[in-house]
C-alpha cells in the first residue's frame, strides 16, 4: 500500500496540473474571441462610394500580407494634404466601413482604412502585438505615398483607439481621434465580465488610458453618452490625462450607430479639430476646453 502512494499522488497532481491547463487555454480562447472578431468575405468592393480609390496591398515590418483602401481627398480640396490612418473596430472588415469612410472624405481629407492581419484579405491571427505593426505598415505606405507624417491624423475607432493610440508613440503624427474607445480592454473586460478575474488573467492590454500622458500631439475625443457597450466613463477619463491641445466631442447613437443620428454633429466636431490642426504649431490654444454639445 505504502508503495502506491506515490503514484496515487504524482496522478492526482498530473489531472489537476492538466485541468487547470484547460481553463487557462479556454480563458486564452475566450479572451481572443471577444476581443478579435474577424469576417473574412468582403461584403463591398470599395468602388459603391462612386469616387477613385485604390485598392493597396503592402505587407508588414514582421512579412505579414495586409489589405486597405485609400480614398483620395477631391482634387480641390483645400485639406487634400490631410490623410485619416482609419484603425477599425473588432468586428467585420473594411467592407463594412465605407460610410464611415465617407463620412470622413466629407472634411476634405483623404481617407486610408486596411485590415488588420486575419481580417478580410489580411493575412495571419490578429494578436495585439501584430496590430500595432499593421498600423505601422499602413503610416509606412502612407509616408511613402508622400503624405508628411504631420499630416497623418491617427483615427481610431473602438478597438482601433488602442491600435492608434500606441502607433501615435511609435511614429510621428498629426493628431489623433479616438472615437467610442476605451481606457483599456481589461477596463472593458472586467465590466462586461465582472464574475471573471479579467484584471488578474487579462493578457490583451491595448491600455489608451497609459499612453495618453506621453502622446504629444492634438487628440480628439469623440463618445456618445448612448454607447452601451464602451461607457461615456472611459472617454472621460482618457481625455483627463491627456496632454492639450485637446477636445472633447459628444456624439450621439449606439455603439455602432453614431452616424445614423446627428451626422452634422459629428462633422461638426471633426471639422473643428481640423482647424485646430492646421493652426501654427506655434498658436495652438493651450486652453482647449471640453466641446459641451448636450
């Protein structure tokens, strides 16, 4: 009996190292796929706009294969030399932003929007690491489609907020949107899953809320009070530590819907950072102050 023991031991020890194991793999799974939802099949081509565009295939510092469609501003535009770096949201593709697209081409920017690795036509697994040097991939082919980097406005969308706001560290930018984001995924997480120890187990981070204090250049936050998914909370916070120049801009509408309500609103507000970003460096107004619009 004394000789079994051991056994029974090494075993029982074997079973519980293999079961928590699996719930540390289902949690790695869980996490992913509410962070990452890609759709494969494009839905759109990019030519339903009726406008040029270019339909760019560049690839990544790492050799990953990306997608994206550039928009060009109008030729008599006065903000041609503007371009948004548009960082979507987890779910879809690029397919399913061509009226956010539009919307943007209504400022007279031009307008970049690529998917990330394992979205659309993307190549590989999305992953957060991998996010950052997609969207470094895509400033790298804007710099060489010969946009300065100072008139590259970072735009991020959601989980794009994450992407854009580490790529506003790692290149030079104009400005930049982060519209309906969040302070950090694991903010989000333990919000939507406070039964879960998401703050502990967490390991996709996108942490906005972090960066900001470093990021220099003009930012425009951009929330709806009606999001019920990403909470006006974290817009608050995010623009609180955020250097100036710097706005505050209400939007109205659901999470996904925030141009199926005030749309002039919402043109309003990225208008008016366009002006600020074409001041002199030397006349930004260091007192911005929150766009109340309630």
């Amino acid at each position: 009996m004394t000789d079994r023991k051991p056994g029974r031991l090494g075993g029982k020890s074997a079973r519980v190292f293999l079961g928590l194991l699996v719930i540390y793999l289902v949690l790695r799974w869980f996490e992913h796929r509410q962070v990452y939802q890609p759709y494969r099949q494009l839905e759109t081509s990019g030519s339903e706009l009726g406008r040029p565009f270019e339909d760019v295939h560049f690839q990544t510092s790492d050799g990953v294969g990306l997608n994206g469609w550039f928009f060009p501003a109008d030729a008599d535009s006065s903000r041609k030399h503007f371009v948004y770096l548009l960082c979507h949201g987890n779910a879809g593709n690029i397919s399913h932003r061509l009226e956010h697209c539009a919307a943007l081409l209504e400022t007279g920017a031009s307008v970049f929007i690529f998917d990330y690795r394992g979205y659309g036509r993307s190549q590989g697994r999305p992953g957060e690491e991998g996010t950052y040097l997609d969207a470094q991939a895509a400033h790298q082919w804007l710099r060489q489609k010969g946009f300065a980097a100072t008139n590259i406005i970072a735009f991020g969308e959601s989980l794009g907020g994450g992407v854009a706001s580490e790529l506003a560290l790692r290149e030079s930018l104009g400005g930049l949107v982060l519209q309906s984001t969040y302070t950090s995924i694991t903010d989000v997480g333990a919000e939507l899953f406070p039964w879960l120890p998401v703050r502990r187990l967490g390991s996709i981070k996108y942490n906005t809320r972090a960066r900001l204090p470093r990021i220099k250049v003009p930012l425009l936050v951009m929330h709806s009070r009606e999001d019920g998914l990403i909470g006006f909370s974290h817009a608050e916070k995010n623009f609180a530590v955020a250097n100036e120049p710097k706005m505050l801009w209400e939007i109205t509408g659901e999470h996904n819907q925030f141009l199926e309500g005030d749309r002039a609103g919402y043109l309003e507000g990225l208008n008016t950072f366009l002006t600020r970003v074409e001041a002199p460096r030397g006349q930004q107004p260091s007192e911005v102050k929150t766009e109340d619009r309630r």
